[in-house]
C-alpha cells in the first residue's frame, strides 16, 4: 500500500514529543545522565525484596571497636597477633581463611614478627592473602601495580589476590570485578580465590561467568553474615564453641569505621557496610552462581523509546486525563514486572530510562497539545462562542472544520441606513458605535449557538448547524434575529440619548446547503460557507426595509420552525440573482416594544378553536400588533392560537381577533394579532391615537 509523504509527516507531527522523549533518553543513557537513577531504583529493588538468609557458611572475624577496646596493643598489630588467630581458627578445620589485611610493608616489630605469621599461614594451607591494585599515572599513560604481601608472608599462602572492589559514580558498591587485569597480566580477584579453594575443598559451586565482573545478589546489611570479634579468637575465649570453624570460610577484616574500609551499599545506602563484609556477599554470590543479571543497555534503551512512543500515543488516542490513567497502569504493570524479575529471576531491568521516557513522552504531547489548543481556540474563537470552541476542540479529530456540503442556516443582518447615519457622525463616533453594536450582536449569536462568518461593515453574517450538527439551527437562528431587535433598541436608546440618533436593523434568514469549511487562499484562510443559499441570505436581508418589516426567512426556514414563532406570509418575490420567485415570511415581533401602546383596562374572553376551552381574563396594555393580558391559565403556553373578545372600559366598541401567545410570565401573557376583526382594526386605531404612549 502506498503511504504519501504528507501522511508520514502528519503522524511524525503528532507523535513529536514521543520522538523527541525517545532521542532524549537515548542521549542521556549514551552520557550516563540516568546511570544514577538506575543505580537507585537498583537500590529499591533490594529494600522491596528484603534481606535473604545466607545459605553459605561465612563467618567474620571482626576487628571492631571491642577489638580496640579490649586489646592493649595499637594498630598495626603484631603480625605475630595475626598468626595466632590464623592458627586457631585452623585448628577448627575451616574450608578457606580470608584475610582482609594488608602486609606489604615490613613489620614495624621486625622481621621475626613478618616470619611468625608467615608461618601460620603455610601452616594452614588454606589461607587467600590479599592485595591492592594501585593505579600511578604516567605521562600518556596510566601505570598499575600490586601491592602485594611480603614474600615471607605469602608463600606458604594458598593464594594472593586483589581486594579492589570499585565504587560506582554515587560512591556505592555493587559489583565483585572477576578479574583485575595488571600490565598485561590477568589476576583473579580475592573472592575468585575462595570460590576456586572452595571448588578443590570438594564443596559445590556454580561455574563462574564469562565476564570481568558481576553484579553482587546481596543478602542484607551489615552484620547480615555472624560476627565474631578479633579479641575473642586472640585470646583464645572458652565461650566460642569447640569446632564452630569446622567447614566455614572465615573471612578476617577490620569493620570498625576508623580503618575507612565501609562503604555504601543497597542495605547500607549510609555507607557503613564493612568491605569484609562485602566480600561475604560477592563470595555467596559466586558459590550459588546467582548474581543480579542485567538486561542488556541497548534493549533497555530500545524499550525506553517505546515507552516514549507509547506515552505519546496514549495522548494523542485518548483525553489527557485518561492517558494519564492509562500510562499510569502501564507504569504500574512494567514495575510489577521489572519488581517479579527481580525477586524471582534475580533479573535487573534498567527502568528509569523507560519511566522518564514515558513521562516525557505523556508530559510533552499533553504540553504540545496544550498549546496547539490554545492556538486553536483563539483562532475559533473569532467565530464560535466559547462553548462551541469547546467542543470543536474536543472532537477535533471528527474533521468538524473540514471543508464539506452541508444543511446550514445563514443569518444577515445590517443596520438601516448605516451610510446616512456615517455621514451625521465624526469616523471616531462611528467605529465608537459600530464597536458596540457589532459587540452586542456577536454576543446574541454566540448565545444561540452560531457562529460569526464575518462583518461586513455595519453587516453581520452568522451560520448555524455548524461546525456541529444541531437540530434546532432555524429556530436558534429566528430566536438571534427576534433578539437582535430587542437589543437594537436598547442600543438605540443610548445613543438616541447620547447624539439623538436612532439605530434600526434588518434581518434575512436563509436555510439550505452550502459548502462548509476553511476556505480561502494558501495565504489565509477563514472558516466561511458558501453557495447560493448563501446568497439568498444576503438578498432577503436586503428586502426586508421594502416590506417594512425587521426579519424575513424563507419558505425552507419557515417549514422549519412554522408553530413556534409569529409570522406572516409575504407572498412570493423574485430577488436579485434568483430566475423562480422565492416564497418569504415576516416574524413578527412577541413582546418588543416597538410599536406605540396604551393602557387598557377591560375584559376579554380567550378561547381555544376546536377544543371548546375559553377563560376569562383582564387587559392590561395595547398596541395596533397585540395585547398585554392578565388572569391567563398556566396551560395556556407560548404558541398556542387564541380566539380573543375584548369588551367594555374605554373601548367604544368590542375587539374581535386571532392571536397568538407569544410570552408568558407568571399569570401574565402577551398575544399578538394574526389577524383583526374588519370593524376591530379602526377600534384599535382609533383608541391608540388618543391614548397611546
């Protein structure tokens, strides 16, 4: 299937951020920006897991603040010191001794006191001495080197081996190296060394991994493995039961905090874990053959970009509070699943850089779509009322401002001799004038769901049924035109009061199909309709100071909402541009106060034709176009056709006519003439010329 060029584009558009997440987090895992993020949600892992029994009898003599305290000697101790508790702790018949204690210097006590432990160890057969690899930078070149045991010291040793444990960028250690290469050599590390006198003591071990270094499954904290202090197996105490050493690795090292030697770890983010300590947990590690397995960066990191994909995908599908909820659940899922790898396959997945991935991705389309819609509803709202921006923008997917035919329902209107009235007003007066007016319009249309087309000089041209399908568009478009010439009046009012000029408009309604949509230029375009319902519009508008009357609509307006307003039928006539003569109707005004009135104070009867329904009621005021009445029934409604006999007070003759119920409030309801009695009509005049206000 071929997939135009403009499609990809509108999809890589909407999917921005997403990208943009994806490229972000790939850079920063590239530059080690989030290495210490993965590093602590490592950290949690643990703290969510627990600490674990140790199945690997490891034993620590500690050389702890006890030890100081009750030992008289200052360190360093005699090396002598060292060789007696190596000599008894073998005596137990241990399977490997550790120690974790330098001896790469001569003895400050003398050579006797170098040979005196040199001795122990070769007595026990089974003791891996430690060293340090130093690193001594040269010109060009970094130079390494192994301060190792004195020769005296480590012949007899079962073994020699680095106790380096890097600590990663936060200061913590987490990984046991394997190997530790040494000028071109490749020496194996202190804990390798156990493991290998534990394999050839005859116990089980897991084969090592084919790597430099592993990732340690730690245990606990610190004191996790027992403790038995250096004091204690030096004096040689009664209360240490007779073969407690017997097939236990004993690992000899300092853990009190003044030797420096602790370190921070996942059960000891203070950074108190004794580095003996550490060892116990790399070499439990290694015997069991289950380190914290790692899953690939470059998987990790792929991952992290569908997150960010997926994070934008979320937005751009669904509203942003329920992606928020559903990037929330999948946050959720990829935890537990990251957290049961962990504690069930001692599995680490690197999941910070797929957490921020998606949060950046959510949290930039949310950010790009926010400020896309504000764009959007400003330039909607110079057409639709904010309700409608409203919607617009929440269904904008369904292509409500794509071009398309459609039934719409035009509105024009203008005010009546605009240009006589310029030419009495200074230009400030008039933009003063027109500001208002075209003000109190828009707000009028924007009331009834419409949507302002244009102005055209003093002329307002609004459109209905769009960009949303409603049902009501002929009525909310007669109900616009009926309150445009209430409010005409009111802004007549002031400035009649203000210059003594009088404003008056004119109102053409039109219902048809018109093409619908952002139409215009490649350089600007402009949310319009066009065709020649349009233009019919335009033309009855422009009919309706002939007929003398405010509002003029159509035979397809009028079909729409005939029953629910006064009107009248005009007859046909043939408009400019138009060959077939258009049927056209006035609606009349209900409760305007445009036409003169006059108090009266007399009785009427109402009467429904047909249903033999009739009422008594009071006369309030009246006007050549209807009657103010009082006393009317609740189920008497604002439609409803009337037959009406007024009779008696100032009247000289009774007035017979049929109306319409045209408002309602309270008790009282306001009735306009459909049509006059032939006698009523010079009644009606006649009473108004003498009394009308």
């Amino acid at each position: 299937m071929k997939v135009s060029w403009s499609r990809i584009r509108g999809i890589g558009r909407k999917h921005l951020a997403g990208i943009l997440a994806g490229v972000a987090v790939v850079v920063l895992v590239q530059f080690g920006g989030l290495e210490w993020l993965e590093y602590k949600s490592l950290d949690k892992l643990f703290e969510l897991r627990g600490k674990r029994t140790p199945t690997v009898s490891v034993v620590i003599v500690a050389i702890d603040e006890s030890t100081f305290a009750e030992l008289e000697d200052q360190w360093p101790y005699p090396r002598a010191l060292h060789g007696k508790v190596i000599r008894r702790i073998a005596e137990g018949k241990p399977l490997a001794i550790g120690v974790d204690i330098m001896f790469d210097k001569d003895s400050l006590r003398g050579p006797a006191d170098d040979e005196a432990l040199g001795a122990a160890i070769a007595s026990a057969r089974n003791v891996i001495l430690g060293a340090a690899v130093a690193e001594d930078p040269q010109p060009f070149y970094i130079r390494t080197t192994l301060n190792a045991p004195l020769p005296v010291i480590r012949r007899g040793a079962a073994g020699m081996a680095p106790l380096n444990m890097p600590a990663d960028a936060d200061n913590e250690v987490r990984r046991v190296p394997l190997w530790t290469a040494l000028e071109g050599e490749r020496l194996p590390g202190f804990d390798v060394q156990l493991h290998a006198l534990m394999a050839k003591a005859g116990v089980r071990v897991a084969p090592l991994p084919e790597r430099e270094s592993v990732l340690i499954n730690f245990r606990g904290g610190p004191r996790t493995y027992p403790w038995v202090s250096y004091y204690r197996v030096a004096r040689g105490e009664k209360t240490i039961p007779p073969g407690y050493w017997k097939d236990k690795i004993v690992l000899i090292g300092p853990t009190s905090e003044v030797f420096h030697d602790v370190f921070g770890t996942p059960f000891a983010r203070g950074g108190n874990m004794p580095g003996v300590e550490i060892h116990a947990n790399a070499l439990e590690t290694l015997v069991r053959g289950n380190p914290i397995r790692e899953v690939p960066r470059p998987v990790s990191t792929a991952l992290a970009v569908v997150a960010g994909l997926v994070g934008c995908r979320l937005v751009v599908r669904l509203r942003a509070f329920r992606a928020l909820l559903a990037a929330t659940g999948l946050w959720a899922i990829l935890t537990s699943a990251a957290y049961a790898g962990f504690v069930l396959m001692d599995v680490w997945m690197r999941g910070m850089a797929g957490t921020w991935a998606l949060v950046l991705g959510y949290g930039g389309t949310v950010v790009e779509h926010f400020v896309r819609e504000q764009r959007e509803r400003r330039q909607l709202s110079r057409f639709f009322s904010p309700a409608v921006v409203k919607e617009v923008v929440r269904h904008k997917e369904e292509g409500s401002l794509t071009t398309s035919r459609r039934l719409v329902t035009v509105l024009f209107s203008d005010i009546r001799g605009f240009t006589s009235l310029s030419e009495q007003l200074q230009p400030e007066q008039v933009e003063e004038m027109l500001r208002e007016y075209l003000t109190e319009m828009t707000e009028i249309v924007y009331k009834h769901d419409g949507a302002v087309d244009k102005y055209i000089g003093d002329c307002v041209m609004a459109l209905y049924n769009v960009p949303l399908e409603d049902p009501e568009h002929a009525v909310k478009a007669v109900r616009t035109a009926l309150e445009f010439q209430e409010r005409t009046l009111a802004v007549s009012k002031r400035w009649e009061d203000k210059l003594g000029i009088a404003i008056r408009n004119g109102v053409g309604i039109n219902t048809g199909e018109a093409v619908v949509g952002t139409l215009g230029s490649t350089q600007i375009l402009q949310y319009t309709a066009i065709g020649d319902t349009i233009n019919l519009g335009a033309r009855l508008e422009s009919i309706t100071k002939d007929y003398k009357t405010n509002i003029i609509i159509s035979e397809s307006t009028y079909e729409l909402v005939k029953g629910q307003f006064v009107t009248k039928e005009l007859g046909d006539v043939t408009v400019k541009g138009k060959s077939q003569p258009v049927k056209i109707y006035a609606v009349l005004p209900d409760n305007i106060r445009e036409h003169p009135r006059a108090a009266l104070e007399a009785a009427a009867v109402l009467s429904i034709a047909g249903e033999g329904r009739a009422c008594s009621v009071l006369t309030l005021d009246i006007s050549e176009r209807g009657m103010a009445l009082k006393g009317v029934p609740e189920d008497w409604v604002k439609g409803q056709t009337v037959q009406i006999r007024c009779e008696g007070g100032a009247l000289p003759k009774p007035i017979v006519a049929e109306a319409t119920i045209t408002w309602r409030k309270g008790d009282q309801a306001g009735v306009t003439f459909t049509s006059l009695d032939p006698d009523s009509a010079p009644t009606v005049a006649d009473y108004l010329s003498t009394r009308a206000k």
